[in-house]
C-alpha cells in the first residue's frame, strides 16, 4: 500500500509501505514507525534507531518536527489513534459485526459465552482477549486483554482467513481504550458490565477508571450502535444518559433490564435454573432454562453475552438461542471445578485477582457449601498496592478459612505483597510457596467443604524476577490431589 494511500496526503512520498510499528526493534524495511509518549518511555527518543532499522516514513504529532534525518513525518492530531486506523488499513480485514466488552470484571467470559453461543446457533464468530485469540476450531493462547493495534488487526485478519468469521467479540480493558490500541476498528455493540476498584496504579482515581472505559461508549462505539448495559449497577443511569447524548441505542439486562431481565434464578447442585424475560411489550416473551454455571455474577456475564448477541442479531431464533444456555460449558480458569471425590468436597479455579472478583466468587460458591468455605490466593507485584489490603478483608469477612500465598510477584518482594495482605486478615497463615499452599488447603479440606483457588485462573506460569515458571493451579491441584 502507498504512503499517500494510508495517509490521504497527496503530497506524500509514493512509496511502498510494508508495515507499522511503535517498538524501534520491530522495524523492518518499508515500515513506518509510529512515535508517540509511552507509559515509561518517549518513542521520539527511538526515531533514530527506528530509521537505521529501514523506517521509511515516521507518523507522529510533535509540532516542528518536519524530517527525521530525511524522511517524512506524518503529523496527526492523535498519533495513537492514527497508529490503529493504519495498522487496519494495513492488516485489518474486518468482520461484518465487531463487539466489544468493557467493566472491571467479567469481560473474559463474556466474550467466551458470546463465541459458544453464536457458534451453537449457526454464527461462525471470533473472540479476543486475557484468554487469547478463538474462534471455529482455532485456538492462540495469549494473555493480553487488549492486544497493541498491530498484534490485534493481524489476529483479526487470521481469525477471518481461517475461520470465515462474521462476527468477533472483544475485550476493550480501561488501558485499551486509554492508549487507543481498539482505534481503527467499527464496533457495533459495546457493553459494560460493571465498575469496582482496580487499575488505579494507572489511572490514579476511580473517576479516571471509569472515564476512560466511558470513552467506549462515546468515542469508539459507532453513530447509532447499540450499547449493552447492566441495568444493576449503580453508574447505569450515568451510563445511559452518556448514551443517549452520544446518539447510541441503548439495550440493558439484569434483574432490572428492561430487553433481558432475570426473572427468577433458583440454586441446583450442578448449576441454576432461571427464568428470563427478553423483549418489551407485545414482543416480551419469558423463558426458563437450567444452566450448569454457579454464581450470580456468571448468571449476570451470560445475560450480558446473550444481550449482546441479540443487539447484534436480532433475527435469531430466541427459543433455540435460549435453549443453548444450557449447553454453555464454564469458561477455563473461571470457576472452574476439580474433580476431589475421595474428600467429597468441591475445589474450584479462578482468576479473580481483584477485590469485586474475589468478593464475586466467594459470594457464588457459599450457596452451594454445606461445610466451610477455604480461599487461597494472593496478589501480583508492580501492580495497584491498595487493592491487596481489600482483597484481605474481603477474605477475612467471607471465607472461614485463608491462606495467603503468592500469585506474579514479578518485581516485588513477596513477602512485602503478603503483609499488606495480611493485614486485614488476621485468621489468614501465610504459606509464600503456591504448591504448598494448595497442599495444605487440600490436607484441611473436610466433606461439604469448598476450596476456591484464586488469583490466576487459566494462567500456566509464576511470573517472578523477571522470570516465568511454569505454574497452572489446574495441572499443580490435580498432582496434589493424586499424591492423596
């Protein structure tokens, strides 16, 4: 593609443009390197390595700052944005239908539920996110929620070619949307689940958080798009006043949504049985249907996932989408049982690394508990402090038994992430070495009891002065369990 293609400059050098990048080490001949501020450092200051690398054009919006030793600059008013919508146009071969999730918890599922239940009914669809890049019989691991543009527009075209995917369902994480890694694509339906503390380490306030995620809704969210919103939440009339002023559809769920509303939900042993009302006057209709997933908040995540796929299709078959619901398998690493027959009691799996998570997972398991409820986890280094001491009172009011360990310590001293956990939960013991953790929860467990392993889910490694070990709490649970 032409540089004066990509750029709409006529004047541009009519060059050949092979790709674009923000990391200097990444360039290649033909590219052109996208130079803006970071979080920890100032791409301008790499513009001369980017141009011994073979960058042929540099984008950036640095007033003054005409040729970089010759070549072109590109000057934009957003750098980050024009650096996605490029990165598109270079790689991106979009879907008919692009989602996208955002809310501090639950957005992994989401996405999960929303590709299994399209998939079930006929809708050859595509997710991206924590879990990593999925679609009809293709599968990428990854980790990051909202991939940089580059990464994301070159899965989004690999998903398509290998797939024939019409419709792709993101994860849009408050950093995604703050650094515009979501720009260059056309969402159609955006959804918010909820807002609780997380991430302030970045962005420093709780009104900051939620601004940023705002920025969905009133900046990437297409003219006329439909916004999915959880009805429950305290910020929904906030929410949908922003909407309604940006000129966006709005479609709510949860027990107060007016397009799908949880009617009843009544606890079984393998799940919940609930009773849904979708639509609005002569086109409300109610259905009942078991699902095999416990907890309100998964019951909440799969209204959202089912409302999303109704904003987005609105001429599906509802008796057979919701007869689906009871084919949605738990989503990897979230709630997530082990099988522990010998000790006739329940061990579950889950990434809640956050104090909304954790709160949300012992709440889901207590209901189905007869004996007591056990928690092990910890929380990451270089990450937000203040949610840690949260984290330990949540535990300390909702589990009757807690060990702290550790979760990615990364650069932290471990035993400084522990304390601050510790603090506010005095009938914690501290075990810093994860396997032997879950060892001696195993070795306390009683019949009717409940173990909840949180923190990093799906994860397969232990992120440690700067080292990756190996590490799945699924894999290291279940050889714990054989050893018994």
């Amino acid at each position: 593609m032409k540089l004066y293609e990509l750029t709409g400059n006529i004047d541009a050098h009519n060059v050949e443009i092979k790709g674009i990048t923000s990391d200097s080490r990444a360039v290649e001949q033909g590219f052109i390197f996208a130079a803006f501020q970071g979080v920890q450092s100032d791409g301008h200051d790499f513009i001369e390595a980017a141009i011994e690398q073979g960058a042929i054009a540099v984008l950036s919006k640095r007033e003054g700052l005409e040729t970089a030793n010759g070549i072109p600059v590109i000057h934009v008013k957003n750098a980050r944005r024009s650096y996605g919508e490029i990165a598109a146009a270079l790689y991106g071969d979009q879907p008919e239908r692009v989602y996208a999730v955002t809310g501090t918890s639950g957005k992994s599922s989401i996405v999960w539920f929303c590709r299994e239940l399209c998939l079930m009914n006929g809708i050859k669809a595509g997710s991206i996110g924590t879990m990593g890049v999925f679609g009809d019989n293709y599968a990428e691991e990854g980790s990051l929620t909202s991939p940089e543009p580059v990464v994301l527009h070159k899965a989004i075209a690999r998903l398509k070619s290998e797939t024939q995917m019409t419709d792709l369902f993101l994860e849009a994480s408050s950093h995604g949307i703050d650094q515009e890694r979501i720009a260059g694509l056309d969402i159609h339906v955006a959804a918010f689940t909820n807002l609780s503390h997380e991430h302030l380490d970045y962005h420093k306030t709780l009104e900051d958080y939620f601004a940023a995620k705002m920025r969905l809704f009133t900046v990437f969210l297409e003219q006329g798009g439909a916004a999915v919103i959880n009805a429950d939440i305290p910020e929904y009339e906030t929410i949908k006043d922003l909407c309604y002023q940006s000129n966006r559809k709005i479609l709510s769920y949860g027990s107060r949504g007016s397009d799908v509303t949880l009617v009843s939900s009544k606890l079984l042993a393998d799940g919940q049985d609930i009773v849904l009302s979708i639509g609005q006057g002569k086109y409300q209709k109610t259905f009942e249907v078991k699902i095999p997933l416990i907890g309100a908040f998964q019951v909440s995540n799969l209204l959202c996932a089912l409302t999303m796929i109704l904003a987005g299709h609105p001429e599906l078959d509802r008796e057979k989408l919701i007869a689906s619901l009871s084919n949605i398998k738990p989503v990897p690493g979230r709630l997530e049982p082990i099988a522990y027959p010998k000790a006739k009691a329940q061990i579950f799996i889950d990434y809640a690394h956050k104090p909304g998570a954790l709160e949300a997972v012992l709440n889901a398991v207590r209901p189905h508990t007869t004996g007591e409820v056990h928690v092990v986890f910890g929380c990451g280094g270089n990450r937000d402090a203040e949610k840690r001491g949260l984290m330990g009172a949540i535990a300390q009011k909702l589990a009757d038994h807690i060990i702290v360990t550790d979760d990615n310590p990364r650069n932290e001293d471990p035993a400084t992430i522990r304390a601050a956990i510790l603090d506010s939960a005095p009938k914690a013991i501290e075990i810093g070495d994860r396997r032997q953790a879950i060892a001696h929860a195993l070795a306390h467990l009683k019949p009717e009891d409940s173990l909840i392993i949180a923190g990093k889910g799906h994860e397969s490694g232990q992120l440690a002065n700067g080292t990756t070990t190996p590490f799945d709490d699924r894999t290291v649970t279940r050889e714990e369990i054989q050893k018994r």
